[in-house]
C-alpha cells in the first residue's frame, strides 16, 4: 500500500509531500485513515532543531480519523471505528506506569528517541526503501497513519475530525492541565499565562471547574479577545499591564490560586512565580529548549508554592477524550474558535510558517472524510 505524507528531512528545510509505503501490520497495530490533523509547536522543534529526532521523519501528532485496519490481536478498537490518536502509549506495568504516571512510562521514555512504532520498529518506509521515522509514535501529516491499539480512542460518530483532532494534544494538555493536575476548585482565581491553543483550552478547563476569575495574559489582542470570548473575564496585555500587579489587585494582594502558563518562554516562566500567592500552585505547559538555562527571583520561589510540568495534561485518553468529546457535543467545550484555517498537504509548509510567525491559534490540516 502507498500513500502520501510529509517528509522531513532535515533540521530546518521545508517539508516535502512524498509517495510512501506501508509495512505490514503487526499484531496490535491499527491503521487510521487520517481525515484532520492539527499543526502544533511540537512540529516546529523538531524543524528547528531543538527536538531530536532521527531523520527522514514524518510529523504531525494531533490528529483524528477512521480505522481502516487492524492487526490480528488488536483490541478496543474495529474497523470503521472514528478516533482520536494519543502520542501517549505506555506499557502498563513499569515503575512509573504502576505509579500512575503514564507520561514517564519507561519503555515510552526509551523507545522514543528512535522515532518508530511502541515497539521501536518501523512501520512506514520511502519508495527508495529508508526506513521512515514517525513524530511521537504517530507521524499523522499523511493520509494515513499506523499506531498501537491503545493510541486509537474511539468516539462519538457524530464529533466532526477537525475539532475532535485539536483533543489529541493541545485540548487535552489545556484542559486536562486544569481539570486533572491543578484540579481547580469552584471559586478560585486562575491566570493563564499564553493565549493559543493550549492557552484557551486551559482556561476552559477553568470554567468548567468553576473558577471564579480566571486572568488571561497575552501580547496579542487578537488572542486575548478569543481568551474573553471563551470565558477569562479579565484580559491583561502584558506589553502594555503588569500581570502581576493585577493578578494582585484581585486577590486581596496575595496572588492567584493557580497559574497555568502556555507561553513556553524565560519571562513566561519567571511571570508564573510572582504571580501565584503563597501555597498557590503553578503549571507549567509550555517549554523551551531543553539546554537552556532559566533563572528566577528565588524570593519568589519562598512560602510553600508548588511547582509542576505537565506534558498532556495528566490524560487519561480512553477516558479523557470521549469526555472532551461530549462536552463539546453539549455545548460547553468551545473547540471551532480555536481553529484559524484548514489548509491541505501541499500546503503544510504555509501552514508551519504561520505557526511559527504566531499568526493562527491552530491551523488544521484536513484530508475529507
């Protein structure tokens, strides 16, 4: 079987749409029809470098689709079936799976550097035979993708793709942030820190947890109107308003309860920490570098604050996605306004720049179905 998808080849260069070719499946492999996949900074470290990842290499990690086939011992999952993909498969039993912490899975944490299949093997190759790597055991910039079982999470027939795509990785990072990991309490004061995807997500998780104020920060206007319409109630241009003299300004001077910050920068960072009150908690989402040094104000790091890093917003996605799913399907998840173009394969390219260029919340590469 043949089909296209976008190529990486290496660090910094664009994206080529090449005819590749399928392995056979093994056991508990699912092929996925992609039919929506959204273009996330994730994609853009790997371009720029500062994600390792072997090479040629398709990206592209959040995504939905149709499965098509299915490995003889593939399970929870059939053909015909609608689903989102989680770049998050984990073995069950290691250390860290037992301390229900799938994130840090051993085997997931081991077998990722090499870019193939859960089982470190390749399942995609180009015509002239190199084996293919693919993005965080997905590598859905193509028609088609091959994944475990466990990564395809069915879903309500009636949820359209290109939505349903945005859950795999940034809804569910913003609002699993503050669902799951912060477990917001009704009442509490909430600043997020970065409007985009993640960002707003974020702050809908807010909402639904109740939170009574809820302070978006941002440099875009643009971001920050989306940020009111999708429920912050106090909108803070940080170029222009001290977030932290506000943040202060309604809480009685002590700071917020939580801060979730999305911006994935040094001040974003050193922000979250003046901004949060005494035994508040701070969540961080987004990342730079990993080789880069960050420094705080260690005054700021005093009086019991509590500090963590969530990679997918604590998901559970058999039983994450599927909720995410009904609340959009109810009304109270607002995913269409996260969407800024829908653009196609030969496009992606356009697409990742005005990524990069900070001039979209999520473009959604979309392939019919």
């Amino acid at each position: 079987m043949t089909f296209n998808a976008s190529v990486l080849h290496s660090v910094k260069t664009p994206l080529k749409t090449e005819t590749v070719m399928l392995n056979d499946l093994a056991a508990r492999d699912v092929l996925v029809r992609i039919c929506a996949a959204g273009l996330c900074h994730t994609d853009l470290e790997v371009i720029e470098g500062s994600l390792r990842l072997p090479f040629p290499v398709v990206l592209g990690h959040e995504a939905a689709g149709i499965v098509e086939a299915t490995g003889p011992e593939a399970r929870g999952v059939q053909v015909g079936d609608h689903v989102i993909l989680s770049w998050n498969p984990h073995c069950g039993s290691c250390f860290y799976c037992n301390d229900n912490l799938p994130i840090l899975c051993e085997t997931y944490q081991a077998n990722t550097p090499a870019g193939f299949a859960f089982d470190r093997s390749p399942r995609i190759r180009l015509t002239d035979g190199r084996d293919l790597h693919q993005l965080m055991y997905l590598g859905a910039f193509a028609e088609y993708c091959v994944v475990q079982d466990q990564q395809a999470v069915p879903i309500p027939r009636e949820m359209p793709f290109e939505q349903a795509a945005l859950i795999g990785c940034g809804v569910m990072t913003g609002v699993g942030a503050a669902l799951n990991v912060a477990q917001i309490r009704p009442g509490m004061s909430v600043m997020v820190i970065g409007c985009g995807a993640v960002g707003l997500a974020a702050i809908q998780g807010a909402v639904l947890a109740g939170a009574k104020t809820i302070i978006a920060v941002d440099l875009r206007e643009n971001r920050l109107e989306a940020a009111g319409q999708m429920g912050a109630n106090l909108l803070v241009n940080s170029g222009i308003d001290d977030a932290v003299t506000v943040a202060k300004a309604q809480t009685g001077g002590r700071g917020v309860d939580v801060v979730l910050e999305s911006a994935g920068n040094e001040s974003a960072f050193r922000l979250t920490m003046e901004a949060v009150r005494p035994g508040g908690q701070v969540i961080w989402l987004g990342k730079t570098d990993i080789d880069r040094d960050v420094s705080f104000r260690w005054g700021s790091l005093m009086q019991e604050k509590r500090i963590r890093r969530s990679s997918y917003g604590g998901a559970r996605p058999h039983r994450d996605f599927p909720y995410l799913c009904q609340a959009y399907l109810d009304g109270q998840l607002q995913l269409d306004g996260l969407i800024s173009q829908r653009i196609g394969l030969d496009d992606i390219n356009r697409g990742l720049e005005a990524l990069k260029a900070g001039n979209t919340i999520r473009t959604v590469l979309t392939f019919g179905g």
